[in-house]
C-alpha cells in the first residue's frame, strides 16, 4: 500500500467494504479471514503464496 501509495480509504473502495473493516484488516491482532487478505493483495495486484515446510 506504501509503495502505491493507497490509502485505507482507497483500500475499502476497491474491496468495496467499509473503514472499519479495513482497520480490522490491518490490524496484526484481529484474526482476519484468509480470503479477505487474499483479496487485499489482489486488489492491490500482488498474489498471496503460504507455504509450510
């Protein structure tokens, strides 16, 4: 987001949710679901990859 220069306001728009719910996103404490960090990465046109070893 830093590097694009997209604002939280500009994330919610894109994910077409609310403030709040991109605060909850953001936050390293709140345990978001995956298919929505997913879905903030794709937004911002980068690919989410986990692996375990």
């Amino acid at each position: 987001m830093v590097r694009q220069g997209v604002r939280k306001a500009e994330l919610a728009r894109r994910l077409n949710v609310h403030m709040p719910q991109v605060d909850r996103l953001l936050d390293p404490s709140h345990s978001s679901k995956l298919e929505a960090i997913e879905e903030a990465f794709l937004s911002l046109g980068k690919h989410l990859k986990i692996s375990v070893a």
